[in-house]
C-alpha cells in the first residue's frame, strides 16, 4: 500500500508520493502532508555503517513508497556526485559545542543544494510515471538561496522551465549575481518591488488560481513548486539529521538510542520541520531549538501560541531568513491539532483574513518540544566574532544565529549536557562581507571581491567553485516588476497571452 499524502485544509484532496511532487501545493492551497510518517526499518546501529547515498535510499523508500527501488537509487545518484565539493556530502564537525553539519558543499553552496540537487530528478520521474505530457513550469519565491538553487538544479532538464522571483533589495549581493548570471536556456529570473513575502504571497496565488492553470495547460505547460512547500523538498532534508544522528553514534560520540538537541536557523520552517519528521521516523530527539533573527514571528509564537504576522518586515544580515510567514508551519499545526484539516484551515484562514491566529491550550501543550529564540544582527556578529577567536572556524551569519540561540537555550534550560547537532545553512563565502565585518570593521572598505579573499586567507577554505564562477559572470536576467505583475511577467516569459 502506498503512502498517501493529504492537503492540510482538505482531508479529501490526497495523493501519492509522486502526484505530490508533481503538483507541488494542493489545490485549495493547503500543504501535501503524509497521513503517517513511517518507522525505519533498519537499525541506528546499521544506518552508522552506511554512506550519505545509502542513507538516503532507506529514508527516501519510506516516504516516496510509488517510485520503484531502480528510479530512487537513480535520483539519489544522479543528484549527489561531484557537484558537491566534499566527498562526505555533508561533513560533520565540532565547534563551539555543538556538532555542526555542514551543509552547504553543494553547488550553490546552501542547505538547499541538498534538496533542490534532487528534485529535478524526482521531477521528472514523477513525470513520466504519471504520463504528464505537459511541460512542468517550476514557479519559485526565493528569499535569496532556493532561487540560485534552484536554477542550478533545473537549468536545462529536458521537459522543464523555471521561473524565480527574488525581492530585488532583500537578497545579498552574491545571492542576486548568482541568480541574474544563470545560464540554462530554461530559465527566467525576476526581482519584484517588495519582500520575501510578498513574492512568496504572489507564487501562491499563481499555483491557486484556476484560470491561469487553463490558460497553461491549454499552452502545454503545468506549475510545479521548488519552494520548501514541496515534499520532495523536505524528504531528502529528512536524510541529513538521520545521517548526521548516525555519524556520532558511528564516532562513538553518542550510543545508538540516545537522544540529542537540534538546533536549526529558520524561516520558512521547512529544515526544522524535516528534522521533526526524521524523529517521527526513529531519530530519537530531546528538542528542537528553532532560531530566529530580528523577524522572531516563530519565537512569540512558541512563547505564546499566537502567531501574527502583523508587525513590521526587518532586513537583517541573515536575509534568507528574513519571514514573517513561515509556510512549513502549517505542516506542525496540522499534527498539533491531532491531523484536524478543518482546525488547519480554520487557523489558516484566519491567518490569511488577520494575519494572526491562536493555537488552542491543547494543541500549545503538543509542541513542548520545540524551544524558540532569536538573536539580534549585532548578537549574530559577536557570535562569529567568538567562534572565529575560539579556534578559527568561520560560520555564516544564518549558522551564527543558530550557534547564539544555542547559547541562549544551555544558559535558559542548564541543559548542557544534550549532544547537539546544528544545521550550517550556508557557506560564510556567501556573505563575506557580513562576516569580515563581524571579525573586524575594518574590512568594510574592501570590495566584494577583496573581501573573498581576505576570508581565503582568515579561513583557509578553498573558494568554492559557486564563488569563482560569479567573479566573472554576464548578467544575463534584468527583469523587475512589481508584486502586482507576476503573473502578467510568468505569462511573458512562457509566451502566452
Ligand atoms: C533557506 C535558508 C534558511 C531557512 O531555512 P527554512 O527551511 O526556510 O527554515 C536558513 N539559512 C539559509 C542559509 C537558507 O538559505
């Protein structure tokens, strides 16, 4: 029997694994969830003697239960190769108290690599076992790293197109030259006036509205999402925390069984949610340390059990964080309200209508095991001040969030003694100069490029390849429009009227 997956507002909208992927976001705009998340069925023990690839395969069966043994073990090698700069695909490294993944080795150099190497693959499978002869239009918002990622995945996948739209004075300026120099002829970027939510906001009325689907698939075409709303992003996120659980049972650092913090940076909620979901699958989990930036909607939210959006957008040093409407939580209200989709639709509406909701007591009580924080940009600097002095490792302003609110938890809770592993996000290249500045003000006067190779020299770290290909790169995307003409700007670029 097949996993089915369900729409978060609708308990009658469901699909399988591969329909799922396919269309991205339900169609009464809830999120695809699986009614169950299935147990391992191998041993902690036995995962700790396997590789990253392994690993994946006995996550990814369990959750992607309508795609064959053969079409997995061939996204699953197709996606992780020598695109990734480091063999281990995620290595596991010890600082500042906290066993740190590192996963950000992929092409883009963010987490999203890890998931976003992979989709395509499982694209394009779900494709040809549903027959789907349309041609799939990936539509993406992007706070800064999807986008450039996601380009990179999809550039030139036969059968695909892709769309990104970025806030054109929300991303780092590595972030936007990594998007407007893509080359695949497939792709399209666009800078919109407004912020990530607003792009956010516009893809999702796209995916929801009907006409605009008939208009499509009168074209040929048909949306599909790259946005962490998707399952086959979060899957292969899953892989990673029961990887890196496996490397320090491997390393004898904990015992098979043991239970272990995860502290995450988040802003759309899809990473931690993939962690939460890895320990429904038998990773065994103390907490779940959710770490905010200056945009702390998710920590007031933890705190009181109201979530409002209804306060003022902050630009930070960390922007792929910068959210004040984290999508993946709908995932965690709906377990929260005992896989209720009338209660998720209810909250959701009320969200949509006044930008806030309030979880009932009961439903507060079933997320004890999350613990929300934030840090401040100047926090964020004197925690990559504090780490580099300590043993001169270098993190990136997201990974330097979570590393502070990590700090906040052990003196909040005494606990110190949880081993804990903390996803890095992102490498501290692409934000050298938030970081350079951090170490030292100085470095402000420096030029983008100056700055990378300063980090060179600070960091040892080789430049990665993601970095190089930029120095050099024609802009080739020059679109911006406002939040109002998204959909006119997608239906240019696919020709349609
Ligand atoms: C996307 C991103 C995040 C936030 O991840 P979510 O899944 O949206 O919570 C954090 N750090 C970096 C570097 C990112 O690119």
């Amino acid at each position: 029997m097949d996993l089915i997956y369900r729409s978060t507002r609708d308990r009658e909208e469901t699909a399988t694994a591969s329909k799922a992927i396919l269309k991205g976001l339900a169609a009464d705009g809830g999120l695809f969830v699986p009614d169950e998340i299935p147990h391992l069925d191998v041993s902690l023990d036995d995962l700790a003697k396997m590789d990253y690839k392994e690993v994946a395969y006995e996550v990814m069966k369990l959750m992607l239960t309508d795609f064959t043994e053969e079409e997995l073990k061939k996204c699953i090698n197709g996606a992780y190769d020598s695109k990734f700069d480091d063999s281990l695909f995620v290595p596991v490294k010890y600082h500042h108290g906290a066993y740190v993944l590192e996963l950000f080795h992929g092409k883009t150099i963010a987490f999203k690599d890890m998931a976003l190497s992979i989709l395509p693959y499982l694209m394009t499978t779900a494709a040809k076992k549903n027959n789907i002869k349309n041609e799939i239009v990936i539509l993406t918002a992007t706070s800064g790293d999807t986008g450039k990622a996601a380009l990179a995945g999809f550039a030139d996948v036969p059968g695909t197109k892709i769309a990104v739209f970025y806030p054109k004075n929300g991303v780092s300026p590595v972030q936007e030259k990594q998007m407007v120099t893509e080359r695949g002829k497939n792709t399209f970027v666009a800078g919109i006036t407004g912020n990530f939510d607003d792009a956010q906001t516009g893809v999702k009325q796209m995916f929801s509205n009907h006409d605009l689907a008939k208009s499509l698939d009168e074209n040929g075409y048909q949306f599909s999402s790259a946005n962490s709303i998707n399952i086959g992003r979060l899957v292969p996120q899953m892989v990673y925390y029961i990887y890196g659980y496996t490397r320090l049972v491997a390393a004898g650092s904990i015992k098979a069984g043991d239970k272990i913090n995860v502290v995450v940076p988040t802003g759309n909620f899809g990473n931690i949610l993939a962690s939460y979901y890895a320990s429904l699958m038998g990773m065994p989990v103390n907490r779940f340390i959710c770490a905010s930036n200056d945009n702390k909607v998710l920590y007031d939210f933890f705190k009181t059990g109201i979530y409002d959006r209804n306060r003022e957008f902050i630009l930070t040093t960390s922007p792929s964080m910068d959210i004040l409407i984290s999508s993946n939580l709908e995932r965690l209200i709906y377990r929260l309200a005992g896989n209720k989709s009338d209660k998720c639709a209810e909250l959701l509406s009320e969200l949509a209508k006044t930008g806030k909701y309030t979880i009932t007591p009961e439903m507060k009580e079933n997320m004890k095991a999350f613990y929300g924080n934030y840090a401040s940009v100047d926090e964020v600097a004197n925690e990559i001040r504090t780490i580099y002095e300590e043993d001169g490792y270098i993190v990136d302003t997201h990974t330097s969030v979570a590393m502070s609110v990590y700090d906040k938890y052990k003196e909040e809770t005494g606990d110190e003694d949880t081993p804990a592993i903390l996803a890095s996000t992102a490498s501290p290249y692409k934000f050298s100069r938030a970081v350079l500045d951090a170490i030292n003000p100085e470095y402000d006067k420096k030029t983008d490029f100056e700055l990378i190779d300063e980090l060179k020299k600070l960091s040892g770290v080789k430049i990665p390849q993601a970095i190089e290909d930029i120095r050099t790169a024609p802009v080739l995307h020059k679109t911006v429009c406002k939040k109002e003409e998204m959909e006119k700007t997608v239906k240019n670029f696919l020709e349609i009227k």
